[in-house]
C-alpha cells in the first residue's frame, strides 16, 4: 500500500513534500473501481484503488447513495480473493462505508464465515466490522460468537471483541452487560493489550455502580495487574474511588494511598508517572503523601528521554501552585533544564523555578531567561511573564530587576497577546507595589510610543490618567501623552484627550497648560476628539486658571460608572425623543440583562409573560412597564430589582405556576404566573391564597385575581405585601390556588355556564435577604474601594463548619449575599487552602455596597471567614454581618 506522504528527493534544501494522491478526482477514482469486476482480481491494483477511496473518504468527500451503494456490492465481490492485504483493505473500506440496513445483510454471511475462520487475522477483522455495521437483532445471533472471542486464546481476537463490545456500549448496552462473566475472565489475561482493554469494557459496564467500581478496584490491587497499560488505568479508577470516599475520619489514612504508593516501585515508566501525577493530584494533598511522589519525579528530570523530562517538569509546575516548598529540593535539576534543547520543557523548568525559588536566587534566574527568551514562543512567553509577574508579587523588593527586565522585553517584537500579558503585569505590579508607581508608569509612557497595538494604548493612556495624577511629580507625563494627539489613529487621539483631562481636574496647578492643549484638539479632524476636547472645556471650569475643580464635575466626568454599558445602550434605544430629558437613573443596574423567556420544562409551555421580548430589552424594563400597566401598584414608587421566576408546580402537571418577586422600598409584589394545560377546562376568578404566619414582617396589602384562564394562555395574578422601609424583611410564605373550573367543549370551544370550586397546592415562596441586593460589578474594584473609605467599615470573622472544599464554601457565601462577584474571584485553584473574593452589589435604598471575603481551611476541611464590608450607609454595613451570622 502507498505511502500517503513521501519526499519526493533527499535534497535537503527542497522541503517540499509529495502527496501520491495530488490531484486525485472521485470520479476517476470510481471508474478506476470497476476493475473489482473483473474476473482475474488483481489483488495489488484493488488495494491501490480501495487505498483512494478511503483517502477521499477521510478528506470528506462525500459519495451520493447511488456511488456508495455501487462501491459497496463492487467490495463484495473481493472476498472471493485469498489474498491476505487485499481482504484487510476490503474490511477496511465496508467499516468507512457503513452501509444501509439492507445492504448490510449482503455481507454478514462473508463476514460471520470469516469470524470462525482458522485464520486469526480474517477472525478479528470480520469481529470488528460485524459490530460496527451491524444492528441489535443481528447482534444476539453472533453474541455467542463474541463471548467466545473474548476468551480467545490469541491476543488479537481477544482485543478486537473488547474494542468492539466497548463501542457497542454505546448503542446497545444491554446485550454487552450480559457479557461481564467473560470479560472477568479476560482481565486475569496474560496478554498485555487484552487486559488493558478488558478492564476499560468492565469498568464501563459498571461505572453507574459506585460499590461495583470499589469492589473491582479492591479486588484488583492486590496484584493481578500485569498490563502496564492495565496498571494506568487501575490507577485512574481508584483515584476516582478516593476522591468519591474521603479520607478516614478516624484514622486520618486516605484509602488506596498504599496501592497509589507502590506503584512508584513498579518497573514500566508509564505507571511510575502515572501514580506520581496521581498522587499530587489528590484533593486537600498533605505534604507527607507528596514526598514519594515528588521524589520519584526528580529522578524523571534527569531522564535522557526528553518524554519523561516533559511530563515529570509539567507535574512539578502544576504542584508548584498549591505546594512550592515541597518543590523546592527539584530546584537544582529543574536549572539544569533551562538549557534543554526542547523549548516546552525549559519554559515549564523556568516557571516552575520563578514560583518556587527564593530571593537570592531571582537576580540568578533573570540572566538566565534574559538570554532563553528570545528561543521561545509567544505562548510559552505568556507564561514567563505571568510567572515573573506572581514572583514580584512575592518579592515585592526585586521589583526594580523584574521591572526592569518587564520593560525590556517590552521593546521586543512580539503579538497582541504577549504585549498584553507584560502590560498587565507592569500594571499590576504598579497597583500592588507604591514603590514600582514611577518606573511602572515611565516604562509604559516610552512603550506607548512606538506601540502598534490600538487597544494597549487605549488602556495605558487610561491607566495613566488614573495614577499620573497621584505621582510626585505628574506634568513629565503630559508630553508623551499630548504626542499621542498628534501621532495616532482617532480612537487612541480621543482617549489622550481624556487623559489630559484627568490631569487638568486632579492637578489644579497644571489646568492652565492643560487647557491650552485641549484648545487646540477643538480643530482635530476626528469629531469624537472635538466633542471630548468641547466637554471638557466646558466642565471643567475656571478658564484655565489655577482653581480647584468641583467636586462633582470629577465625580461626573472621571467617576465610575455604576450601570452596565449593555442597559444604558438599551435604555437610550427605547428612549423617544420628546421634551422630557433621558434620566440616567432609570437605567436597570442589574448586571446581566437578557430577554425575559421563562424556562421551558419538557413538554411544558412558557408561562408568565409568555414568549421572549422582540429586541434586547431587559426583565427590569419588561417587568416594570408590566407593573406600571396596574393602577393598584402605581403608588409603590421604584421598583428595586425582579427575582428570576421560581417554580412551584412540577413539570407534567395539570397547571404550571412559577412566581416572580417585585421588590420596593416598602413592598414586595408576588406576580404568580399561570398556565392552564388542560384543553377540556376553563379557568375563571384565578387567585393564589397566601399565608404569611410564617414572614412576620409582612402584612398583606392587595390582591389582584386573574379573571380568565383559558388552555394555554398565560395569565398572571399578583398579591402585594407591605413590609417596614428599607429593611430587608425575610418569611417564607405558603401558596394555594384558588380558582373556578368550567368544563369545556373541545369541538366548539364553549365552556359550560356552571362551575365548580377548586383548589390546587403550590409549593412554598421564600424571600431571603439576597432578593434586596442587586448584582452591580465594578470595572476597578482597588479604586472602588478606596473611594468608599472606611468610614462604616465593618470586620468579623465567622466558622463556616466543615465544606468539602474552599469553592463550596466561596459559593454558599456568594449565594447568600446575592452580590456580584469581581475580577473573576469567585473561581477557586484546585488543592488552594486560602482564597480572597470580591463582590459588589447595590443594597435596596441604592446603596452601594463592597465586600472583601477571606476564606482559609482551618484543620480537616473547616472553613474560616473573614468579612469586610464597606459601603455608604452604616446600618447597610451591620446589615451584611447580620445576615452571614444568620445565614
């Protein structure tokens, strides 16, 4: 069979490679096929065709029905030759075929001869094309054939009708679940592949049996395990035992860590790695079950087989970021990999070195990556400079070389991505270190000069305008700022205008100078440039001259923005022009603002308000135009926020109910939306009985009942609670429909002029003190925080009892609070012992709250937390403590 790419010569200078399948078509590729018709087969020239037509088939080329059903009886033809090759590529192509129910009938006959052919190889080929063709019936007439196979003595067949029963899983896994006894028996095989692929097929069969797995695994590390291949697998099944069972409370042993433990010995490499990654992956890891691991991993480093040096660097760096010191005694190997010829291993040597080396040893590290990175790719140079970026983090005293080596990869010739990756680590490390501020902000001053990429301009010259101002010395800044007005496309011209804004409000003595330059971007070509430039002139106030800035023109230019770009683009779509100005606090704060669809349940219709909204308009929007239609709600004031529709009926039932709950100042709006599934019923006076014993604070002001409820149109029907103002009130309350049902004529569609009265149990509606904070994101939580202040500052700490990890306990907290999580917080390292969280959120009365959470385990899985709250009322701020006390 021809090679599918050769070198068409040895020159070394000519690296072109040649296909001998260029420029083949299908269709000379299908009349090449008639020669199977022949009646002297030539067996070299079938297989060259069959060879073709498997290469069009796997590039996609896709034969019509008549082409593959003409293909197909041509195939057939061939098992009437004895030729070995020839007979391989025939079963080969009807599998790349797979032909039509009754087309499959044409050749089952060939293929079960084949299956109890004396001939091995024809056994196994014919067992896997059988069941890859074949269907459920066809399937129990050969099944006494497959259990056979798979007790065979020669290895080949023995495989083959593993592989097969573990794709036949999927289809019909009745069938193969009848097949354990041999499989069993095929696990004890001496033959290394049977083995490993008898296991995969019995672990399959019983992975829904928790119990099953662990007695399969109980039985088989004891040492029948031959198969190194087998071992690895082992060895994945009884980590996931260990994971779903815990540690032993009273002893303190993990199970299994002895079996884990002893295949560090074992003498295949592959098993050896595959414990060691096994181990340090273990969940809550001590460093006394580290130890052999890490051990046998050091060895790995010093390995001639660049494999072996890959994977066991690529583990240490991975437990480098829950457990450096257990890394550290790897130090001196990993160095010695910094020269490996293999660029992916030093970059992982290099990493895992800058998060696990010491102090002394940074000024040695960044000559040696001074000299590698240029060897490297941008990828593997991402990982360098977060890696740098964590250890001056560590180090806060190396800041001036790690600054310093930042800034001159900076100047390098690089992508969008690993520019980006250095100037968010120079800012990072300008907002966690004061004392890198100066050389940060010069260092990215110089890059902006000469920097291609719009965006990273953009973002400096907004980070400039932040931090500039605040320096010692903020005018050195002004020129490579204004040179950006002049140099640069419009988009990075407006944000200089901006920037020399900020410096015009927060640095009074320098406005003069500032209004000088912003004079002249009035005559930019640009008109987002002239508008900025025009703004600002007119805001900022004095004329130019050395006079304090208003306090509330920083806070209306420069202060952050509250509302969610997404609902103020919607707000200001919908806004119609008229005499009535467009009121930028009636813009919804809720972060996430989608179409109001109410979730479908399998043959369930939606209910509530029906069918998503035509255009991008917000639940809040929707709600609240809804709520305004009702003249009893009319003097409810603001609606605060709208829960999302909570289910209380089951999917299936007669009526499918969900609510939805309004919060105000001073009342809570339940609105029941209702759908009536029964086609013979009318509905008619629909309400929903609600018994508060249970919500104390709450009385019930009103309700409004559902006149009509048809099949299937949704209706809703609301009941208004009074509750004190401004305190986040909690109950639960009990629901029961109340409603008169009227027969009705399918035929005709009347209904009957007699009812009956009837009643229909809901489930129970909390309201919890989540349902009173509105999820509001900050873009820069450190500069939000700051400008709150610590005024009503509260801190506590609180034992949040036993948690299986630290992201369960994260979460349960997020839940509670019902704030929106910040850069990315609420996402917690696996194996980490302490993680810090940090949410926002805007407290009914819009008040603005931040939250700092410090998570720590305290001893066998207890978590510890400690809260600080800052917002902008103190009673909001006692309010918060209260409510994780209680919760």
């Amino acid at each position: 069979m021809a090679q599918p790419l050769v070198k068409k010569d040895d020159d070394r200078d000519d690296e072109a490679e040649y296909s001998p399948f260029l420029g083949i078509e299908k269709g000379a590729v299908l009349q090449e096929a008639r020669v199977f018709n022949d009646p002297q087969l030539d067996a070299r020239r079938c297989s060259q065709v069959i060879t073709k037509l498997l290469y069009l088939l796997n590039q996609g080329e896709t034969f019509t029905k008549v082409e593959a059903t003409e293909v197909f009886f041509a195939v057939t033809k061939l098992f009437q030759s004895r030729d070995i090759g020839l007979r391989r590529m025939v079963y080969l192509m009807i599998k790349e075929l797979s032909p039509s129910a009754d087309e499959v009938i044409i050749v089952t006959s060939s293929l079960m001869k084949d299956m109890n052919s004396k001939t091995d190889m024809y056994r196994a080929n014919a067992i896997r094309v059988l069941c890859r063709i074949t269907d459920g019936t066809l399937l129990t007439q050969i099944e006494r054939y497959l259990k056979q196979a798979i007790v065979d003595k020669n290895p080949v067949v023995a495989s083959a009708a593993l592989v097969s029963g573990i794709h036949l899983l999927q289809t019909n896994p009745e069938i193969v679940k009848r097949w354990s006894n041999e499989v069993q028996e095929a696990v004890q095989s001496r033959a290394a592949l049977v083995q490993f692929h008898a296991l995969g097929l019995l672990h399959q069969i019983r992975q829904n049996d928790r119990l099953a797995v662990s007695k399969l695994v109980t039985s088989l590390t004891r040492g029948t395990v031959r198969s190194p291949l087998a071992q690895c697998l082992l060895i994945r099944y009884t980590t996931q035992v260990i994971r779903e069972s815990g540690i032993n409370t009273q002893t303190g042993d993990r199970p299994f860590y002895d079996f884990l433990e002893s295949c560090l010995r074992h003498k295949a490499e592959m098993v050896i790695f595959e414990a060691a990654r096994a181990i340090t992956e273990l969940n809550g890891v001590t460093s006394r079950e580290l130890t052999p691991a890490i051990t046998v991993l050091q060895l790995f480093l010093s390995s001639s087989k660049p494999v072996l040096r890959f994977a066991a660097v690529r583990t240490l760096n991975k437990v480098a970021m829950t457990h450096p010191m257990a890394v550290t005694n790897c130090n001196i190997d990993m160095e010695s990999l910094i020269s490996d010829q293999n660029r992916s291993i030093a970059t992982l040597a290099i990493t895992t070195l800058l998060k696990t080396g010491n102090e002394s040893s940074v000024d040695r590290l960044m000559k040696q990556i001074t000299n590698f990175m240029s060897d490297i790719a941008d990828e593997f140079k991402i990982v360098v400079v977060e890696a740098i970026r964590s250890l001056c983090l560590k180090f806060p005293l190396k800041y001036r070389s790690l600054m310093n080596f930042l800034s001159n990869i900076l100047r390098e010739e690089g992508g969008f991505e690993y520019k980006k990756a250095i100037v968010d680590s120079i800012v990072i490390l300008i907002r966690d270190i004061p004392d890198a501020k100066e050389s940060g902000l010069l260092h990215l001053c110089e890059f902006i000069e000469d920097c291609e990429f719009t965006y990273l301009s953009t973002q400096i010259l907004h980070f400039l305008g932040i931090e500039g101002p605040k320096t010692a010395e903020p005018s050195k800044y002004i020129r490579y700022i204004y040179n950006r007005v002049h140099l640069e496309n419009a988009t990075v011209r407006a944000a200089a205008v901006s920037t020399l804004a900020k410096f015009g409000a927060m640095v009074d003595s320098l406005k003069p100078r500032i209004f000088v330059l912003l004079r002249r971007c009035v005559y930019d070509s640009d008109d987002e440039v002239r508008d900025r430039a025009t703004l600002y002139l007119n805001t900022l106030g004095g004329d130019g001259a050395v006079v304090e800035t208003d306090k509330d023109v920083k806070e209306f230019l420069f202060g952050s923005l509250d509302i969610p770009l997404g609902n103020l683009e919607t707000s200001l779509k919908h806004y119609e022009p008229s005499e009535e100005r467009f009121d930028i606090n009636s813009v919804p704060k809720e972060v996430k603002s989608q179409p109001l669809a109410e979730k479908k349940a399998t043959g369930k219709k939606p209910t509530g308000l029906g069918a998503p909204a035509i255009g991008p308009v917000s639940t809040v929007d929707a709600y609240e135009k809804l709520l305004s239609s009702i003249p009893e709600f009319s003097d409810f004031g603001k609606l605060f926020k709208s829960s999302a529709p909570v289910e209380l009926t089951e999917a299936e039932t007669e009526y499918a109910v969900n609510a939805v709950k309004h919060i105000f100042d001073r009342h809570v709006v339940f609105q029941y939306n209702c759908t009536n599934t029964i086609p013979e019923q009318l509905l008619e006076n629909v309400t929903v009985i609600v018994d508060a014993s249970e919500a104390e604070e709450f009385s019930e002001a009103l309700t409004k009942p559902l006149r009509s409820l048809p099949y299937d149109l949704p209706g809703q029907t609301f009941v208004a609670f009074e509750k004190p103002d401004g305190v986040p009130a909690v109950g639960k309350f009990s629901n029961m429909l109340r409603f008169i049902v009227k027969e009705v004529d399918t035929s005709t569609g009347e209904a009957e002029d007699d009812g009956v009265e009837d009643e229909y149990q809901l489930e129970d509606l909390d309201v919890v003190a989540a349902d009173y904070m509105m999820k509001v994101g900050v873009s820069n939580f450190r500069n939000a925080w700051e400008s709150i202040g610590e005024d009503f500052e509260r801190v506590d700490e609180y034992g949040l009892g036993p948690r299986e990890s630290l992201t369960e306990a994260v979460s349960a907290v997020i839940s509670l609070l019902g704030m929106q999580p910040c850069e990315g917080t609420e996402v917690v390292l696996n194996n980490s012992r302490s993680h810090t969280c940090l949410l926002s959120g805007l407290f009914i009365g819009n008040v603005k709250v931040l939250v700092r959470l410090q998570f720590g385990i305290d001893g066998p899985k207890e978590v510890a937390m400690k809260l600080i709250v800052r917002s902008e009322d103190e009673s909001v701020s006692d309010m918060i403590h209260e409510i994780v006390a209680s919760g």
